[in-house]
C-alpha cells in the first residue's frame, strides 16, 4: 500500500457519497481508474442502482483502463443481474492491472467471490470505516432489515426547540440550515410528527440550487394511520422497514424524536446548535423510556464536530456491537 492508494480512495469516496439516498436497493459506490498518476475514468452509481460505478468508469477509461489501477469503495459484483454484468467481470475484461478495494460486499452474492474472481485485487483497510458510512443505508439494511436512520435536532444552548407559545423559526441561522437542506438531499425518506405537520405545515424540500429535483418523499408518524395527500403515514418508527428506502431523516419535533430513539431506530444524530438562552423552551426530546441514568451511557460516539457560522454542529453515532 501507498500513500497515494489512500489519496486515490479519497476520490472514489468523494464520488460515492453522490449517489446516497438515490441508489436504493443498490449501495452508492464510488470508482476511479488511474493510470500513470492520471485518473482516466471516474463513476460512481446512478439513480436506480445501474450504471455501477465500475461500469461508468471503465466506459469513460476505454482503451486506457489496460494494465491501469482501479479504486472503487465496494468489492466488485460477483452476480449476474439481469440489468447488467458482474463487475468483477468487467474489470477482468478490461485488463485492469491492479484493483484496490475500501470494503468488502457483505452480499452472500458476492463476498470475497469478487475479490477471488479479480484476483489482482486487495484490500485498503485503512478506509474500509470511510467506506462504511458512504453506503450506511445498504449495510443497515443487510444487518437489521430496515433503513439507516439520521435523527436531526436544531436547539437552543439550553436544549429548546421553540419558545413556550411554539414559535421555532428560526433557532439556527442560515449556514446550519443550509447544511439541513443538504442532509435532505442525501436521503429517500423525511419523517415528522403529527404535532410538528399540524403546527408548522412544513414543505421539508430541499431549497438548495441546483439540488432542488433531490427533495425527499415526506412522512408523518401518526397512530391514526391518515396523512395528507403526498403524504405517507407510519403507524410506528418501525414502519420504516417498508418505506422503500434505506435512508430516512427525522426532524421533528420532540414525540417523534423520543419515539424513534426509544424504539432504538436511530443510527445517527445531527445537533445543531445555536449560541442562544431560551428559557421555560420546549423541549427537544420527549421521554425514551430509560430507567436509570446508567442506560443513558455508552450509546453515542461523536464521529465530527464544526461550525457553522455562529452555530455548532455534533455529529453522533449509535454505538452498536
């Protein structure tokens, strides 16, 4: 391994994380081909799942992907689809020399059978965990059955959500909810209760130019099972198994926040937050079911923290085993 393998993954990652939340059933791969110190074809997976990104990359590369290196976040494809060849397959074909893999396929389907069919390939642990959180939704999926699940909580310093008569716009300024709207971009689902619909009537689109066309579909948690019109109801936080999507985002507000947290469906925190006092607030989070204190640790490890603008923003992980 090279110090410019770990940099040529970087980009293969870059372009992996295009995809999420439009790739569903198939993960969001990233691919690039380098050859002599140039990249000579780039890919990464389309809406749908097809193109893969070996196959978008190899058809950029042509004639020069021979004897080339091929950096790609998930071990190739070992199946044949009817939407397509295996990718193992077509980099054989293509006469790469050398095939450096982020992660391997937890696929029955193909687990370790694309690295052995390739047989030029290895493995680049040092970016396997990189790779990992590019394709979350598929690894969740394939480990409990339901999608990845992001929960977002925009409060005050001291944790309030909105002012006690429930006026909320705006807690964070425009950089933190600009980065909202691009969490939004990136996932199938965007869920909200049915206090939060009925008191704010939110359009949860994506109001960031040029992303526009990627709003998500909308959700309300609701026991009554009704929804408005382009609307879909959830009975429980554990419908979201059949949504049709591997990614769902939480937002709001604090009954549909609790609920999933204590059904222990969330897999990622947001927490934006913003240097103001709010005082006799709402709360962010209604009870989740813990108790002791004890229950409470352990759970959650920071993955990333920055500013964004005058507001901080922590990033949190579901510590599972």
């Amino acid at each position: 391994m090279t110090v410019d393998d770990g940099r040529w993954m970087g980009a293969a990652l870059a372009l992996a994380s295009r995809g999420r939340g439009f790739t569903d059933p198939n993960p969001s791969v990233g691919c690039v081909i380098v050859r002599n110190g140039l990249v000579v074809g780039r890919g990464w997976t389309q809406p749908g799942g097809r193109p893969h990104a070996e196959a978008m990359a190899l058809a950029e590369a042509g004639p020069a992907a021979e004897g080339a290196t091929a950096y790609v976040t998930l071990e190739p494809c070992a199946h044949v689809s009817p939407r397509g060849p295996a990718c193992a397959d077509l980099l054989g074909a293509a006469g790469i020399g050398r095939v450096v893999i982020a992660h391997i396929d937890p696929d029955p389907r193909t687990h370790g059978r694309g690295a052995a069919r390739i047989g030029n390939a290895i493995f680049l642990d040092a970016r396997a965990a990189d790779a990992a959180r590019t394709m979350e939704g598929f690894l969740t999926r394939l480990a409990y059955g339901r999608p990845h699940v992001t929960l977002k909580l925009a409060t005050s310093l001291d944790g309030g959500i909105a002012l006690a008569s429930g006026e909320s716009r705006w807690i964070t300024g425009a950089r933190a909810r600009a980065h909202a709207h691009l969490e939004r971009a990136r996932t199938g689902l965007i869920v909200v209760g049915r206090g939060t619909l009925e008191a704010d009537e939110p359009r949860l689109d994506v109001r960031l130019p040029g992303l526009e066309c990627r709003t998500p579909r909308r959700a309300v948690l609701t026991a009554g099972g009704a929804a408005p019109e382009g609307w879909i109801a959830l009975p429980s936080p554990a419908a979201v198994a059949d949504a049709g999507t591997d990614h769902v985002l939480v937002e709001g507000g604090a009954g549909a926040a609790a609920a999933f947290l204590e059904e222990d469906l969330v897999d990622r925190l947001l927490l934006y937050r913003a240097p103001i006092l709010i005082g006799g607030a709402r709360p962010a989070l209604g009870d989740i079911g813990l108790t002791a204190l004890a229950e409470a640790h352990g759970r959650w490890r920071l993955r990333d923290a920055r500013m964004l603008g005058s507001d901080r923003l922590e990033v949190y992980e579901r510590v599972r085993n």
